[in-house]
C-alpha cells in the first residue's frame, strides 16, 4: 500500500471513530492522525527506513486510536464502551472465546442507552498478514463477523443505541 493510500485509509478510520466529537470534519480528524502518527514518529521513521514495517505501524496506529477512543469514552457517564482485541491470545479470535468475551462486554454495557463495543484486530487474528487468505481463512473471518454482529444484534435490547465497530 502506498504512503498517501495508508494515509488516507487512516483519515477516514479516525474520521469515522471521532465523526460524533469533529462533525465529520476531516480537517480535525486530520490533527488527530497527525497527533496519533506523532506519538508513533519512531516507528513511522523505522517504516520509512523499512516498509515491511508497515503492518506493525498499522497496529500500533489502530491500538493508539482504540486506546484514544477509549479515553473519549471514559468522559462520557451515559455511554458505555468495550473494547475486545481478537489477537491478544491465539485463541481469541475462535468462537467459543470469542463469545465469553464479547457476552462479557455486553453485559458491561447493558445498563447504557447509548454505547460503542469496539472489535479490534479481527482480521489479522483470523487471517495473518504473514499467511495465505486462504479461501478457509476467509471464509473463518466472514463467519465470525457475522457471529459477532449476530451475538451483539441477539443481545442488545431493542430500546439501547449500539455502535458496533470493526477495525
């Protein structure tokens, strides 16, 4: 992926995680990149010197603005928020854990009318950068998107307003 690809990739994620606090204002989505990426600059410097550090300033960039939007979140006693990382164990991503930890995450969020459940890592998880997308693997990632909107739609009460985001 080109720089300036990358980079407008990553305008429009923080555009469509941060729209409700900017107004969908891509000049101050673009300060907060700017801001992520500078928190990141080493790393940013490290995959200018060596592309193949590329995915690992991805994740990092996506940990910063989950970690970001957590913050923003925190702030705001009427709204919940969850946040599941599918990749912080290799089983994560598989159904069985996958369900105990977002059926966790929904019952945090259960006494809010208004709340965002947050699904990071999800696709790296279930197909590696590293490995082929093989048509199984794929096919793996599709079932669980569908599972976990399916889990999250079958969970949540009819009257509560989820935000269910995927990055």
């Amino acid at each position: 992926m080109s720089r300036d690809r990358a980079d407008l990739r990553r305008l429009h994620l923080i555009n469509a995680l941060f729209g409700s606090a900017t107004g969908h204002d891509l000049y101050l989505a673009e300060q907060i990149k700017e801001a992520i990426a500078f928190s990141l600059a080493e790393l940013a410097w490290q995959t200018e010197a060596n592309p193949e550090f590329a995915a690992k300033f991805d994740a990092e960039f996506n940990a910063a603005a989950a970690l970001l939007l957590a913050k923003r979140f925190a702030h705001l006693p009427r709204h919940g928020f969850f946040h599941w990382d599918a990749a912080l164990t290799p089983t994560a991503a598989t159904p069985l854990f996958a369900r105990a930890e977002l059926m966790a995450g929904l019952r945090q969020l259960a006494p809010f009318g208004e709340s965002t459940l947050l699904v990071t890592n999800l696709r790296p998880a279930l197909i590696p950068p590293h490995r082929r997308a093989t048509t199984r693997r794929r096919r793996d990632y599709e079932e669980a998107l569908a599972f976990i909107q399916d889990l999250t739609a079958a969970r949540t009460t009819h009257s509560a307003s989820l935000q269910l985001l995927f990055l």
